[in-house]
C-alpha cells in the first residue's frame, strides 16, 4: 500500500525551481532516504511534504487522501510527523514532559475542564503520561524521564525528538537528518530506533548525509539534484550507479556506502 505520494510536486523562490517536478511513492512500513548534495532541495521537498511550505504546482497525498497544502497541524491529526535538523527541546522542561508536548492532537479536554479539575482531566493526563513513558521506551530513554532534558548527552537529544513525535502516533515518519553531528555509537543507536519503528508498521521518510546509516538501513533511496530527481532504487542500485557517484558521493563517498553490504 502506498502511504505517500508526490505527483509533479515543484515549487520556486524567486524565480529558482527548488523542487522541480519531483514524483515519490513510499510503500507502509519502508524506510524511504532522500540524498542528495547540498542544495539539492532534500529539505525544502520535506517541507513541502509537512505543510510548511505550499507547492506551486504538483500534489500530495496522505494514506489516499490529498493533503496538499494542509497546515502541519492538520497533516498531524492525519498522521504524518516530523522531526527537524536543528534540535527542538524545551531543555528546562523534563524529558517526560517533552514528550507529552507531542501527546497535543489526542488531547479532548479544554481549558474549563482543566480549570475546573474534572476527572476527564486526571483521566487524560495518566493516558497521556502513559503513551509518553511507552514512546521514550521504544528511543530507550524511559530511564531518564524525569530528568531535565538539556542534561542529556546530544545523541540522547537526537532520540528524544524522535520520541516526541512518536508520541502523535503517525502513520508516517519524516526524520531530518537524525544523525547529523553524533558520533559512531550515537548514529548505530539511531540505527536501531528506526528499525524498531519500522517493525511497528511505521514508515519512516529519512534525509541523511551518512551514507552507512542510509545503505544500511533504507528499502528506496530516492536521489535528488538540483531539485530533480537524479535516480531512484535499492542501496544497492544506488551506491553503484555511476550519476549519482558522479554528482554527489564521488569515489570515497561510494566506498563508505559500501561498507554497509561488507
């Protein structure tokens, strides 16, 4: 089943095509890398894809339905989450806490009832911590939940955000560079949480420069450049096509990526 789709999608800035006629399926449960050289429009498309931005031409669809140019908070009660390159914590708020943030779209009660105390309040507040304690189990965080996120290492933080956007339950997964600026034991823990993910049904949508942890782990890869597509197929078909180690892996780039078959 596809779960997401792009049909022509393309949008310009200032006269620049940033994405230009760029087409994905993306079957339930695969883990699908966007890559591509800098530039390559691999954040903009995943912006596209979460509402941020609005395409000029093109469409998208979420699970059958057309969710172009929805705002991220609808695409998020459809069920798409994502999380961003930057780290988004709140650090003064504890590692539980964070997570809850992410709990936002099954909430059902409203400021009065909170007000008030209603027992529908306690009730929703015990599920909410409940679903937030599971998702931090899965990034194996729930040992540090009441810990103040801003002590925990990067790596830590990485998966921290992961598990906030578990926690809105999503059919589908957008990670943005997960990886970036962790060190080897950092990036093999990354690796474990989006295969765990994965075996729940949960696609997962990947940008990432790490070429091992992309190979290693991805069904598709889909390669862009300068806003189109480049190529699309298995690690294999990928590493080894000579256009994409022409324009953006280069010999030395090909050889890391090959390190994940050895």
């Amino acid at each position: 089943m596809i779960v997401l789709e792009t049909d022509r999608l393309a949008i310009t800035f200032g006269g620049v095509r940033a994405i230009d006629g760029v087409n994905i399926a993306i079957e339930s449960g695969q883990v699908f890398s966007i890559i591509g050289p800098n530039g390559s429009g691999k954040t903009t498309l995943f912006n596209l894809v979460s509402g941020l931005y609005k395409p000029n031409d093109g469409s998208i669809r979420l699970a059958g339905e057309t969710v172009t140019g929805l705002a991220p908070d609808q695409l998020a009660r459809r069920g798409l989450s994502r999380t961003f390159q930057n780290l988004q914590i709140f650090s003064r708020m504890t590692v539980l806490e964070n997570v809850m943030v992410g709990r936002h779209r099954h909430e059902r009660t409203g400021v009065l009832a909170d007000l008030l105390h209603w027992p529908t309040v306690a009730r929703q507040n015990r599920a909410t911590r409940e679903a937030a304690l599971a998702a931090l189990a899965r990034v194996n965080l729930a040992d540090v939940a009441e810990r103040q996120a801003g002590s925990l290492a990067y790596g830590a933080l990485k998966r921290l955000e992961i598990a906030r956007a578990l926690a809105s339950e999503p059919k589908v997964l957008l990670l943005d560079e997960p990886a970036a600026g962790c060190n080897p034991i950092e990036t093999q823990d990354i690796d474990h949480v989006i295969r765990s993910i994965t075996q729940d049904g949960i696609t997962v949508v990947l940008v990432e420069h790490d070429m091992r942890l992309v190979m290693n782990i991805s069904d598709r890869v889909h390669v862009l450049q300068s806003g189109r597509t480049l190529t699309e197929g298995t690690p294999e078909e990928v590493r080894s096509n000579p256009a994409v180690i022409e324009a953006y892996l280069g010999v030395h780039g090909s050889q890391e990526a090959g390190r994940a078959f050895d």
